[in-house]
C-alpha cells in the first residue's frame, strides 16, 4: 500500500498560512511567496527584538539629559557623579524618576553634583 504525503504537506502549509495573516498579496495565498515572506517577517522580528533594547535605552538617556541640563549639569558628568557617589540606579528607572517623580530626580542629582 502506498502512503500519500497529503497530511504532512497539508499541516505545514496550513502552519505557514497562519503565520501569514493579515499579508498583502500573493504572500499570503502562494505557498512559495507565504513561506519566503515568513522567513524575512522572523529574521525582521529577531534584529528588531535586539534593537529594540537600544533604541529604549537611547529614549532613556534623551530624558534623562533632558532633565539634568534643567538642573544645571550635563548628562556625562551626572553619570559619572553617580559613579562616584556609588549610587546605582539603572538609566530605565532613573528616566522613570525625570517623568514621574521631579523632586526625587532633583535630589539625585544634588547628590551626582557634589
């Protein structure tokens, strides 16, 4: 008796289909452009998993220089007063802290500048 591949086929090009929900085009109804647009959409996803935590860390440092030439210094020499100071608290919080939390931010920084 001969087996068919129907099922196997059938299952990986319905795995394929799915991942292509909402594409324009040929790419979500032709296999072959469904499966190349699939692998460019994954290898798009994985960079920008990786860049995504530059880009939120440069948006941190904008916020925090932003707030420290407010009070009087620049961020340079605010990183390394911390530094100094031995206080260490993360660029995320400390930008959380420039939103939130002005006065706080303020005393943080008194503390950087002497």
């Amino acid at each position: 008796m001969r087996i068919k591949p129907g099922k196997t086929t059938r299952a990986r090009k319905k795995r394929i289909f799915k991942l292509t929900k909402g594409f324009w085009g040929k790419k979500k109804n032709c296999f072959r452009f469904a499966n190349e647009a699939v692998d460019r959409a994954g290898r798009f996803a994985y960079r920008d998993r990786r860049d995504k935590k530059g880009t939120f860390r440069r948006l941190w440092i904008t916020r925090i220089s932003a707030m420290t030439k407010e009070n009087g210094l620049s961020y340079s020499k605010f990183i390394a007063g911390l530094k100094k100071a031995k206080i260490e608290i993360d660029r995320k919080m400390l930008a959380e802290l420039a939103i939130c939390d002005v006065n706080a931010f303020g005393k943080i920084v008194e503390l950087a500048k002497q």
